[in-house]
C-alpha cells in the first residue's frame, strides 16, 4: 500500500506533462494543416524543366556559372 503513496502523484505527474505538452503543440500550430502535405505530395507539377536547368538542391560546385567554366578548361 506504501507504493500507491509514490506511484499515483508520479502517474498525475506524468498525465499533467503530457497536458501541457499536448496544449502547447496545438497552441503552436502542430496540427494547423494535417491534410496540406498529403496534397502537396500528389499535386501536379505544371512547371517545365530544360535539360539545361539547373537542379533545386544544386550544390555551389554545380552551378552554371562552375559548369561553364568546367567547360572551357
């Protein structure tokens, strides 16, 4: 019975942080738009990319400026 002394503030405890955790999430827009990124995933891309394009993640080594000068070397 002593044990019931320390586990039932713990688990109120516990069951209070997860309150406040879950209120400060929704409070700073965690769950603001849950359907957006599924949307976005299947959205249509209408843009149209030449071979010449430059890539979206391209690194500073990649650029056109680096590539022509690759070029005439």
């Amino acid at each position: 019975m002593d044990i019931l002394l320390l586990l039932i503030p713990l688990s109120l405890a516990l069951v209070a942080g997860i309150g406040l955790a879950f209120v400060w999430s929704v409070n700073n827009g965690q769950f603001d738009d849950l359907e957006g990124p599924a949307h976005r995933i299947v959205a249509d891309d209408d843009s149209v990319r030449t071979a010449d394009a430059e890539p979206l993640d391209a690194p500073a080594s990649l650029t056109s400026i680096n590539r022509t000068k690759m070029r005439s070397d």
